[in-house]
C-alpha cells in the first residue's frame, strides 16, 4: 500500500525521479490496488498521470438510484477534464429496467447523449441488462431485461456510434431484448461503419421478437462480422437462428455455447457446427439436466479442432452426453488437419460429489465412465493434454480436501499414459490461493485454453 506523502515532500519525489521510472512505479502497484493509485495521483503532476490512467481505465454507468456520480456530475467532469475519459478502455453501462415494458429511464436522460461519444478509446464495451446487476441481489428494483426499441432515438445512437469505435475489439451484450433481427444487426453493425476491428462477441439472454421483419438474410451477408470468437447464451431458438445472418460462423475460431436444451443442441448442430471450417476452439457449457442420452453434437466434422473445453456441473448426470463426446474426441479421421490437442473438463461439484466417490454420479464414477473412450483414443495415438478442472459449487474445500480431490482424480485418469493435469479451483478461499495443478506424464504441464 502506497501512503500519501506530506505536502512539503510530493514536489520533491515527483521532479526527482525520470518519467520513465514513475510510469515503472505505478504500472507496478497494478489497476486493482486503488488506494494506491488514488494516493499516488496527489504525489505530483508525473504521477497524476499514469496513476490515473490505471485508476480510470475501467468504468461503470449505473442507474441514477445506485451511483454516486449523476450523469449531469459526469458530463461537467467530461467537459472540464477530458483526458479522464481518454483512459477508460473498459466501460460497462448497467440499463435494467425497473418495470416491465420500460426502456431503462436513467438513459433517457440527455446527458448520455453527450457522456457516451466522449469515451472515444474504448476497447471493451458491456452493455448489462441482466437482474441483480453488479452482484448485488438487493437491487430487486431492477430486475426487468431491457427492450431495445424503447430506448430513445439518440440514445440508441450514441449506444450503437460507442459500438462502432474503431478501437473496439470486444463487444457483450447481456439481457436486451430488441424487436427484430434487423435492430440487433444495426445496432452491432452501425450501416456505413466497417466493423473489421471487432474480434470477441458475446451475446448472452438476448431475444429477439421477430427475425427479420420481411428482410432477408441475403441483404446482410456481404455486411457480416467476420469475428475471432463468439459466445452465445439463449435458450430462444428464433434468436439462435439469426446470429448466422449477423456473423460469418465460417471464419470463427473459438465458439462458447450454452446447451439448455434438446432443441437448443440440434438448432447448434444445424446453424453453427455444420459450416464451421476454421474453429479451434469449442467451449459446450451444459446449462440443464436433460443430458442422460447421447450427444447430437457432430465434432468429429470440425477438421481443425485443436482445444475441446466443457463444463458442466455433476448434479445434472451427464454422463453419457460426456461420453459421447469424448468418444467422438477420441477417434482420428482422415480429414482432421490438426487434431485435437486439448480436452478440458471442468466440473462444478458439491461436498457430496467428492465425499461418496462410489456412488453413482460422484465425481470419481463420473470419471471413470470417460475412461474407456480415453483409453481407446489413446491406444490409436489420441493423446492430448487432458486437463480435469474441479469447482466447488457454493462451497469451501480445505486443503485436505482439496488433496483428496487431487488423489482421485489422478487415481482413476492418472494411469491413461496422457499428459494430465488437476485443476482444483476454490472460488471461496478469501486468501486468494490460486488453482492448484498437478502435472501426470510428458514433462511440465502447460497452462490451457487459448
């Protein structure tokens, strides 16, 4: 922690020092310790600076109700200092609805027409419509998704002219609700505006409540976004059937997908999986418990599949969805350019996942289940590093549990003659330990994902 110094000392530190070696100082107390950089900023002019370009270069815009700076504050603030709003790379603006049918008033209000274009440097922009925004369940006020045809016209211009910043590489949109097809992709898609910078977009709960209002699909092809990744959630299969009328899947090289549903998992086979010629990275988030049967996922089409990542909690019993997938991960194809180089398992458990190993559905029976299709795989030249990352689901492991963890797992996969790793990963520990791994053949472990 950085004290703030007297007066009578901060002209001296601050001239005594080469600009360089300051910058070296206040890149090195990191953006999340605040105190420090905020006591920093009253040292001196060279450190004012730097200091608060970490301390400013991530920002929230909350409902009037829950912030502490009203967006009239906010804009005289823009108008007198400008260069604040030059270091905000990150901006996230919170627009749940009070009342249902409402378009969040708080963005009514004619600063944010103004407030909005003077963030000219973003190069990631949220836009959060979800219940309970910010972490804090108590906002019960706020609990309605946005309906984006609702917004006032400037405001949805100075939200869709923020998208359209030439900076911008990752956009996330998160529980709005526009009218069409048509607003979504206006709105991502700002007409006259090349979009070739945005790499990263996640759209999750978004809905839409009508595809294309007469216009076809055709119109926007030449105008698609040719993006690095995407992430979808949504359990609307009409919204599902339009994102390949706003982004190119052809060109897409990592995809997260939430499967809630038998139909949501065959409407992925049809719209995504199917034309999906340059993707290396697939991440299938299982949301629901109705994965008892095989899977109707394809994968073994996608030639160039290098990282296969799914995550799922044991209390749905899933399986022999899993073992599907992993027997289709498991079998070399004449066609594949690149195989499958990693598969990452990540499970959400609870205390009685790990207590009873021998009962069904435990994590150790889980496990074993996957091993007959590795152990095949392996035995035809199917080796990739093979990474087990455990999540306690709302629950505290000690240390000897987590080593107990550790030693069953390594127990029932330790032996495939894979590179394995264990991930234990223990999101209540207040002293911040970081995922414990535990390396099993070939050498050192290499950290995943891409």
């Amino acid at each position: 922690m950085v004290s703030s110094p007297s007066s009578t000392r901060s002209p001296c530190i601050g001239s005594s020092l080469p600009q360089e070696l300051v910058d070296i100082i206040v890149e090195d107390i990191g953006s999340d310790d605040r105190p420090s950089l905020k006591a920093c900023s009253l040292i001196s002019r060279s450190f004012c600076a730097p200091a608060q370009k970490l301390l400013f270069q991530s920002f929230r815009l909350l409902p009037s109700l829950y912030r502490s700076l009203s967006l009239a504050t906010l804009d005289e603030l823009q108008a007198r200092s400008p260069h604040i709003s030059n270091h905000v790379r990150r901006l996230t603006i919170h627009c749940t609805s009070s009342r249902l049918g409402e378009g969040a008033p708080w963005m009514a209000e004619e600063q944010l027409s103004r407030v909005l274009p003077r963030f000219k440097h973003l190069t990631t922009l949220i836009v959060d419509s979800r219940p309970g925004i910010g972490g804090n369940e108590d906002w019960i006020r706020l609990r309605f998704p946005l309906s984006w045809w609702l917004l006032s016209s400037p405001t949805q211009t100075a939200l869709s002219r923020a998208i359209a910043q030439p900076q911008l590489t990752s956009l996330t949109i998160r529980g709005v609700t526009f009218w069409s097809g048509l607003d979504l992709w206006t709105a991502v898609c700002l007409p006259g505006v090349a979009r070739t910078q945005l790499q990263h977009l996640s759209l999750s709960e978004v809905d839409v409540q009508e595809l294309w209002s007469g216009l076809g699909t055709e119109y926007l092809s030449p105008n698609k976004l040719r993006l690095q990744s995407l992430a979808l959630k949504s359990d609307h299969a009409r919204f599902m059937r339009l994102v390949p009328g706003i982004v190119d899947i052809s060109v897409l090289q990592h995809i997260k997908l939430h499967i809630q549903n038998m139909s949501c998992e065959k409407m992925v086979q049809a719209a995504f999986l199917r034309d999906m010629r340059c993707l290396e990275r697939l991440t299938i988030v299982l949301d629901d418990s109705l994965y008892s049967n095989s899977c109707e996922l394809v994968i073994s089409d996608l030639a160039v599949l290098r990282t296969l990542d799914i995550h799922f909690q044991l209390s749905y019993h899933p399986s022999r969805w899993i073992f599907s997938v992993v027997s289709q991960a498991s079998l070399t194809h004449p066609g594949c350019t690149s195989p499958l180089t990693q598969l990452i398992l990540e499970i959400s458990v609870t205390l009685a996942d790990i207590q009873y190993p021998e009962d069904t559905g435990s994590l150790v029976s889980t496990l074993r289940y996957l091993v007959p299709p590795l152990r095949l795989g392996a035995d035809t030249g199917f080796t990739p590093l093979l990474t087990i990352r455990v999540a306690p689901d709302n629950v505290h492991f000690t240390f000897e549990e987590i080593s107990s963890v550790k030693a069953d797992v390594l127990e029932v996969v330790g032996n495939l003659g894979l590179h394995t790793e264990v991930e234990v990963v223990d999101y209540w520990n207040v002293q911040g330990m970081a995922p414990i791994r535990e390396p099993r053949e070939g050498g050192e472990s290499q950290p995943g994902g891409c």
